[in-house]
C-alpha cells in the first residue's frame, strides 16, 4: 500500500498543482517511479496507490502500470482515491486512516503480509529482504529504520531496540531522542494484526501510523522489530533537499546510482526525438534529458525531456524540468525552474546577496530562486535568491528590473 496522497507544502510552488510524488526527478524521473520501482524489483506484483491532493498527473503517469509491469489481470496497481460511502464519507485524514479506509482492497486479496510505503523518498530498498526479516523474528510488525545524526533525531519518529531487533520504546517527534534509530516511514504488518488495529482505531481523528497505530500495537503486547537499513534514502521534503538529491546524482562517484543492471528504476517514457547539443555549446558533469536542445552552456544540473536552452545561455547548478524554454543570454545560477517556464532572453534567475524570504523564510531558502509550472519571465529582468515566482509576469512586475531576494512573485495565486 503506496501512500501517494501528501500535498508536500515545503516545496512550496512546485506543488502547487501537482503531488509531491509525481514532481519531477533526476531528468526523466517522477518521485513515486522510486518505490514503484522498489516494489517490482522485490517481487511485489499487487500494488495499491493512494492518492488524494492534486491526483490527476499522477494518475495519468501511472496509467495502468505497464513502466513497473504491473499491468495485471490478478493484483497489479490499483490507484485508490477517496470515494463516497453509506453513512460517513470522509477525505483521508492521516497515514492510518487513508489504509483503513480501503480495508475492503486489502481483504480482497487474502493477505499474509501488508507492505506499507510512503510515495516521497528516494531510494533503492528490497523489500523481500525485510520481510524475511520480519518472518525469522515472528514479528508482528517490522518498521525500517536507519541511523541519523543525533541532532536530527527529533524530526522523526524514533525506535528504542535491543540486541535482538526487538523495539522496546517508540517517540514519536522526540524532544530529547533516547536514540538516533529514525524510522523510514516503511512498515510490513502481520495482515491480522494491522487489520485489528486499524478497525479499534477507525474512530480516532486523523489516524496516523506513527501517532496512533505503532502505539497501538505495543499497548496490544505485539511483537515490533526494527530492520536497520543502511543504504542511500532521502527525504526529499524541502526545497533544500529535493535540490541536494538531484545534484548528488551528479556527482563524480555518485552515492546514488541511476544506472545498475540488477535494480533499474523505470518509469513512463515518452516517445520523443534525441537530444540536440549545437557546436558552439557546452556541458559539463550535467544531466541532459532526451529531446533537449542546448545551444548554451549547462554545468552541474539537471536538465529535465524537451527543454530548450538558448544561444549564450548559462545554467550553473540548477534543475530545469521538462518542455522549459530558456531564452539567449540568459543566467541560471542555483535555480529550480518548474515544468513548461519560459525564461525571456538575458534574464538572471539567482542573484545578489541571500536575503531570508518574507512570507514564507522556511519554505524559501537555502539560496534557490524557484519558478512554478507555467511561468513567464520576461526579458531582461533579474530575480534574487530565496524567491518564488509562479504565473504569466510581465516587465511591470519588476520594479527596477529586479525581483529583490525574498521575495515572492505570484501572478498565479497558488501562493498563500
């Protein structure tokens, strides 16, 4: 069970109109093709995906699952939305409850097991690995964990185990962490003992999995154990995070390898013509996605399928999403540009001193200058750093020619 739902309101503009799962990644990459992809490389052949926040690209790129080879008669992927019932209809209202509420899916397949995923992170995970983990223990519920700097532990959810593996204390969010073992947000449950949880659980008010369910379970006597993982995963909930993970992609040995033989990540491709590098071009240690036209100069970034980038242009650490039209002379540095924006010739996107942002200080950070899907920026003007820009702008909305840093542009009112 894929939960696929989140807004991810930290990435600010680039979820405006679309599910953080389904943003893009890497080039050619969409964030959920990493657990999908996990999930047919282990041998899981049923999948149910459950989406609720701005579903609809998201629905339209897993289709019916023939990238993961999950077009099945029997299993396969099943997208589950919210959907009225008799008596109470409800959104989902947290982790827990979304998987209550399509108990009925579940059932129908007779399971031993329940595999419960978040549809956010990047990583490469075999999860038959685990759950023969979670077979040698007779555990009851088996949660991923992984070690992190002690000074982070407060952010997660975190595991107290013993020798054994066995939990002997879970803190959720702690203030003062009685260990540095974060949970990943992976659970396999015991079908019986997830299906008794979550129906004593079913009035509870935005049921969660780490608030409500894992509490459960221990009040119950359930046997958790923690299955330690200690490869590459990433969160990639911020805008700061998101921009790191695409970067170290680049890397000279990279720590996150896109190109094993024996566990590919697959995805939906589009039938698209092969990328365009003009003699007067140049690309150093880049990504360049297929149908990509460079007539300019990219160095350490990520450039998404059928981009654009124009004569003297410049992209220096910076992400540009698929169809983006990068206009002559013009500068990206450090720049997360959204699918489908057109930059206007000799523009400067990421300039100037960091300011904290105004509105929005935690959300636009980290030095980025980010424009949502769709926007316009005309020509010759210049946008600061830890800015947002989103919509169809026009020079009158630059006074000086310039988007201070910390500032915020929005022309498409997605900006609260």
């Amino acid at each position: 069970m894929l939960l696929a739902g989140g807004q991810g309101s930290r990435l600010g503009v680039l979820t405006a109109k679309v599910a953080k799962p389904a943003v893009a990644f890497g080039g050619k990459y969409r964030i959920i093709d990493f657990p999908l992809s996990n999930c047919i490389n282990s041998g899981i052949d049923t999948v149910g995906v459950l989406t609720q926040y701005q579903p609809l690209r998201l629905n339209t790129h897993i289709g019916i699952g023939i990238p993961w080879d999950l077009d099945k008669n029997v299993g396969g992927v099943t997208v589950l939305p919210p959907y009225e019932k008799v008596g109470k209809t409800e959104w989902y209202t947290g982790t827990a409850n979304a998987i209550y509420q399509n108990l009925a899916y579940m059932e129908s397949f007779n399971p031993d097991y329940v595999l419960i995923l978040s549809g956010d992170h990047i990583y490469k995970m075999d999860y038959e690995v685990m759950l023969e983990y979670h077979k040698s223990h007779k555990a009851d519920v088996s949660i991923a964990v992984m070690p992190v700097p002690q000074e982070e532990a407060s952010r997660f959810g975190i595991v107290v185990a013993d020798e054994s593996g066995r939990i002997r204390e879970f803190q959720e969010k702690p203030e003062h962490p009685k260990s540095n073992l974060a949970s990943m947000g992976i659970y396999i449950f015991s079908w019986p003992v997830l299906r008794d949880a979550l129906k004593n659980l079913s009035e509870q008010e935005g049921c969660d999995f780490g608030k409500h369910v894992i509490p459960y379970c221990f009040q119950q006597g359930d046997n958790l154990v923690a299955y330690e993982f200690n490869g590459y995963w990433k969160d990639v909930g911020t805008l700061g995070s998101y921009w790191e993970a695409n970067m170290e992609l680049i890397d000279i040995i990279p720590e996150f390898n896109l190109y094993e033989e024996f566990w590919k990540i697959y995805t939906k491709n589009d039938i698209i013509p092969p990328q365009y590098v003009s003699a007067d071009a140049r690309i150093y240690r880049s990504l360049i996605g297929d149908g990509t036209e460079v007539y300019g100069e990219v160095t350490n970034s990520i450039i998404g399928c059928g981009v654009t980038i124009g004569k003297g242009a410049v992209i220096r650490d910076s992400i540009v999403m698929q169809g983006a039209v990068i206009g002559d002379g013009a500068v990206l540095d450090k720049a997360i540009v959204a699918e489908n924006c057109v930059v206007g010739a000799r523009s400067v996107i990421g300039c100037g001193e960091e300011t904290p942002n105004r509105v929005k200080p935690k959300v636009y950070s980290f030095g980025l200058a980010v424009l949502g899907e769709n926007t316009v920026i005309p020509a010759d003007v210049k946008v600061g750093r830890n800015t947002a820009v989103t919509g169809n702008t026009v020079p009158g909305d630059y006074p000086g020619g310039a988007l201070a840093s910390g500032e915020i542009l929005d022309k498409a009112g997605v900006v609260s």
